[in-house]
C-alpha cells in the first residue's frame, strides 16, 4: 500500500478503499496470526481446569460455534448481493473471519477432549441463539442488505465482541489469547457494519423504522444469549459486562432508542 | 501603561507535535500501527493527542495536539470520527 | 475424508497463502514492480491489455458470486471452511485484477463503463448457467461448475498469459502465478470432495452433465470472441512488436502464431483438461456440438 504515513491524512475515499481491501486485512491479521498456529502461540500450556470448569467451557465454546457459523453462512450469503465492490471484497475478507474463527473453536474444543463437535453443539446450544440465526438467514434469503447488516454486523457483531473481550479476561490462557484474536476481527465486522448502516440510514431515513422493528423483535434474543452465555461461564450478575452499554451505545449512534 | 485592548488576544495555544513510538499494536498494516493503541479501560488517562474510538475501544493517536473541530481515522473499525467538546472534555463522535 | 478435508484448513491456507506465496507482495506483485513503458506507451497494446484484464475481473467476480454462494450450501463444516478460504482468495482476484485495470490507466470513477465497454458477452452467459446452480442452493453442481469448469478455464488462460508476460511483463506475469497457486488448491478441492458425492448421488451425473455441456458452449464461443479482438496472449505484441522469437504456449510461437491457432490451442488444453478432470470424478464430458 502507498500513501500518506499518517492515517489522518488519508482522503474519505482513499481510506475507505483502503480499509475495505484485501491488502490491508492482509497485513491487518499478519500482525496478530503469524507465528499463532490456530490462533495462540505454541507452547502455551494448559491451565487445569475443573470439571464443572471445563463442562461450562465447552457450553460456551459450543454457543460461540453456533454463532460464528450464523456469520458465516451470513456473511457468504450477503456477498451476492452487496451493493458495490468494496463491500463485496470487504465480506470476503470476514467470510474467511469467520470461516477461521469456526476452526480455532473446533480445535480447542478437540483439546478439551471434544470428539464429536456436530453433537455436542446440537446438544449445548442455546434456544435463542439458534433463534437468532434462523431470522439472520431469513434476512440474507430475501437478499435484504439493511436488515442483514444490522443483524450481523451491528447485533451480532456487537454480542461476540463484548462477550469475547470480557471472556478473554477471565479465561485460561490458551483460550484467552485465541479469544483476543478473534476480538481483533470483530472490531473490522463491527465497525464495518455501523458505518455502513449509518451512511445509509442518513440517505434513506424512512429505513429507520423498518430496522427498529427489527431490533426490538432481536433484543430480546439478543439480551437471553448474553445472559445464559455468562451463566455458563459462572459470572455473577453484578460482575456482568455492560452488554447493554455496549450494545445499546452502538445503536443509539445508529439513532435507535432504547 | 499598555491598553489591555491592544495586546494580543490569546488564541488557541500552537499544537504540539509529538513523536508516535510503537505500542505493541497491531491490528492494523505495519506502517499505522504506531498510531494506534490498546485502551487500558476507564482509568486510562488520555493525551492531549489521543482520542477514544467509541465503536471498538482503541485509543487513536495523532503526531498532533487533537482539538475540537479535528477530523480522524479508527482503522482497526474503518470509522470517521470528529472531535467534539463535551462538559469540557474532548470526544470523538461518528461521522458516517 | 475428514482427513483429506483438513488439508483444506483454514491455518493451512493461512500458512501457504498470505504467509507464504503473498508474503511481501502488494496486490499480488513485488512492490516496485510497474508496467512496462511499452505497454503504456502504446495506445493498442495497452487496449488489448485492458480487455483482456476485464474479461479476468468479470471471471474472477463469477467466481466471488460462486464460492460465497456455496458456503451457505455446503453439507458439512469442513467444506464450508474451504470454500471461505476460496471467497477470500476469489475477493483478492477480484481486486487484484481490477488495480490492474487502474494500473493500466483506467479511472476509477470509469471502471464499470470500461467493463461495460469491453466485457465479452458469452462470459457473462457462462456466468449465468453456473449462477443459476448456485441460487439453487445446488452444492454438486454448484462446485463441478465453479471449481472443475470456471476454475478449469481459468487455470489454462492464466497459464497461457503467463507464459507470454514472463518475459515482457514480470509484473503481469508474478500476479498471475499468485493466482495460478490459489486455482490449484480450487481445483484439487473440487476434484476431491466431488468424486465422493457424486459417487453417493450417482442421480445427479446427467443434470450436472447437462450444466458442463453449457457451460462448455459459452466458454468456447468467449474464446472465439476474444481472439477474434486481439489474440489474448499478453505478451503477444509486444514479442512481436520486438521482432523477438516470443514465448511459447503448446509447442506455438506466441508471437508468430495466427489467433486461430491460439484459440485452438487454448480450446483444446482447456477440454482435454476437462474430459481427464470430469472422468477422475466419475462424470463424462459432453461435448456441446
């Protein structure tokens, strides 16, 4: 890539091309996964873990799954019928996101002595997840580029970036630094689709409130996941991320009340 | 005795300038990265150019004193943010 | 077959692509490297360039459509992680190819009406019937279309342009190899994991056939098309212009063969490729005359 050093510099365009392009997520997730075989450096040693801990850990591991699978078969779906190139080389780019951050989830719930991950995810996932990613793919069936966007890369986005980032917090360490790379992706997934949504809703405000209809029937199921998500984890309720902050920040920027 | 009228106004004191070192970022291609960095949570003080990317919580850096008015880039989250003054404080807002 | 599958693996293709081959490129090429000054200098050189780059980008855009509208298709999760590593790598042809045009001299703001202008219109045919499968959700036939017909075509046009720009044009030439490896691992993975479903649906051979024999049909008449405007080869004015004996493709002197030896040339790698890849996975190649 040329160009200015700084940034800041950059034109409107000039970074937007920039920013979408495969260049960039090139040497974007160089910095992060090079040297980090299935996302966390080699060596790294398993912490112990009790069973009652590494049972909530595969729980959640298996909701994580059902999540990052709603992204991609959404993100793949969505390429078809994104509205100009940058978008379309842009989802490219968090197809194989998430087509990855699939794999390290299933590597690490093989090293949690997972044998048959297709039946323990059935078995573990939670009801309102799978809910959520049943409408997700409805909105990409109908070719619905605005309620595909806000479901994924606003509200879903949003739920894995704030859960992931807390997650990793608190986890063992081979966990936790797989988690801090994917949190490193979804910062692109997440901005992505706030900006986009925000660009178009300032062209087309009459959007406004079809995407509010969505997002109160998506709240819920939203808000359910989090917190069956951090029970399995065995964090207290008054130790919670503000999800809510996170989230509801998000889409007050988009212009939505609560 | 000077007219106080006659001195000069005190205007926006100059920008400083300032030497961005490497963060340890690096979510971002090599050549940007040290404008950049990981936010340490709420007791993270700011500099003066420093600013918060309220849609994923990276700290963007500037070779210059940031001031209302100013417009930056958050590349790790691809959004353009303006600066704006709030209760005193200096924050970025979404520009989409 | 999952152990053949995790060959297809995302940290592989993290390992052999962007961390290997891609390593120190930008948009596929050496950072310095440029046009060639004859290229640029010449008005109909750099024309014929400029076809022949979007009939690539409209390919590579096909492929895009294709291999993202698969994953949601794919039985299982292993294919879907490789047909995410294939969108990403169709996503990079895509962009390669289009700097290539703005290399060439094309604004931006005029890309679409310079495809427009240039774009072959059996392409875009060819692009239908394979589109089609896709919207169908049809996993078979979607992936012996993309990844055995498209991507079988591909692999012989990128390798005869790479043959005439490995001299005249490194640039070109070093972008198409990064290509030319990602098409191999596209085509093993049809190959591979198609053998075994359409031996499991044997029901599917004459509706996939079908699908082959038209696509077949539009691929030969773009040919056609495309070397009845300026022979395709990239480095064939240029070697010609030079007086040079040129590169050569299938025994043929690039630079001093007619365009109907070239298309021959080319047709009949790119069927007899065809009628070795298809029978490997148990179907048989219908010819569309």
């Amino acid at each position: 890539m040329t160009g200015p050093d700084s940034p800041h510099d950059l034109g409107e365009t000039e970074f937007r091309d920039t920013v979408r392009s495969f260049e960039f997520w090139f040497e974007a997730v160089e910095g992060y996964l090079h040297g980090r075989p299935y996302g966390v450096t080699p060596g790294l040693k398993e912490a112990e873990l009790s069973e009652r801990q590494r049972d909530g850990l595969i729980t959640t591991l298996c909701n994580y799954c059902v999540g990052e699978t709603a992204a991609l078969d959404a993100s793949s779906g969505m390429i078809g019928f994104a509205p100009d190139r940058g978008a379309k080389v842009f989802l490219a780019t968090q197809v194989v996101d998430e087509g990855r951050h699939l794999e390290v989830l299933l590597h690490r719930l093989g090293q949690l002595g997972v044998t048959d991950p297709d039946a323990e995810i059935e078995q573990r996932a939670n009801r309102s997840l799978l809910k959520f990613k049943e409408r997700l793919l409805e909105f990409v069936d109908a070719r619905d580029w605005e309620a595909s966007v806000f479901a994924q890369n606003v509200i879903l986005e949003c739920l894995e970036f704030t859960v992931f980032r807390h997650h990793a917090g608190t986890a063992d360490p081979i966990t936790a630094e797989m988690l801090r790379g994917i949190v490193s992706d979804e910062r692109r997934h997440m901005g992505f689709g706030e900006n986009d949504l925000g660009r178009r809703l300032l062209i087309a405000p009459h959007t406004h409130d079809r995407l509010y209809r969505i997002k109160r029937e998506l709240d819920s199921l939203v808000l359910d996941t989090f917190a069956e998500t951090l029970g399995e984890l065995g964090i207290e309720r008054e130790e919670r991320p503000d999800l809510a902050g996170d989230y509801m920040a998000a889409v007050a920027r988009l212009g939505f009340r609560s | 005795m000077t007219d106080p009228l006659e001195k000069p106004t005190p205007g926006p004191r100059p920008r400083e300038t300032f030497e961005l070192e490497e963060t340890g970022f690096n979510e971002v291609p090599k050549r940007f990265r040290r404008f950049y960095r990981r936010w340490r949570g709420p007791g993270d003080k700011l500099g003066p150019n420093e600013a918060l990317c309220p849609v994923c919580k990276v700290v963007i850096r500037s070779t210059k004193t940031l001031r209302a008015g100013d417009r930056v880039y958050c590349m790790p989250c691809m959004s353009r943010l303006e600066l704006v003054e709030e209760d005193g404080m200096l924050v970025a807002k979404v520009i989409y | 077959m999952v152990d053949f599958l995790s060959n297809y693996s995302i940290q592989k293709w993290l390992e052999s692509c962007p961390q290997g081959y891609l390593q120190d490129t930008v948009y596929g090429h050496g950072p310095d490297q440029v046009e060639p000054q004859e290229l640029l200098a010449n008005d109909d050189y750099r024309e014929q360039q400029i076809r022949t780059t979007v009939q690539l980008i409209a390919g590579e855009r096909c492929a895009l459509a294709a291999s993202s509208g698969l994953v949601n298709a794919a039985p299982d999760q292993a294919s879907k992680t490789f047909l995410a590593t294939q969108t990403l790598d169709e996503g990079r042809h895509v962009e390669i190819f289009t700097r290539r045009l703005f290399d060439l001299g094309v604004k931006p703001d005029d890309l679409e009406s310079t495809i427009k202008t240039y774009i072959n219109p059996h392409l875009g045919k060819f692009a239908e019937v394979l589109l089609e499968k896709i919207d169908k959700k049809d996993f078979v036939a979607g992936v012996v279309g993309q990844n055995i017909v498209l991507e079988g075509m591909a692999f012989s046009v990128f390798e005869m342009l790479h043959a005439g720009a490995e001299a005249s044009n490194p640039k070109f030439a070093r972008t198409l190899s990064g290509t030319i490896a990602d098409e191999r691992r596209h085509v093993g993975f049809g190959e591979n994991r198609i053998g075994e479903l359409i031996r499991r649906y044997p029901d599917k051979k004459p509706e996939v056939q079908r699908m082959q024999r038209d696509m077949t049909k539009h691929m030969l008449a773009t040919f056609h098309e495309a070397f009845s405007h300026n022979g395709a080869g990239a480095g064939r004015t240029s070697a010609a212009q030079n007086g040079a004996s040129g590169p050569t493709y299938q025994g043929l002197n690039m630079a001093e063969a007619s365009n109907e030896e070239m298309e021959g040339a080319l047709s009949a790698t790119v069927l007899k490729e065809f009628k070795t890849r298809l029978g490997r996975i148990g179907l048989e190649y219908q010819s569309p005359a």
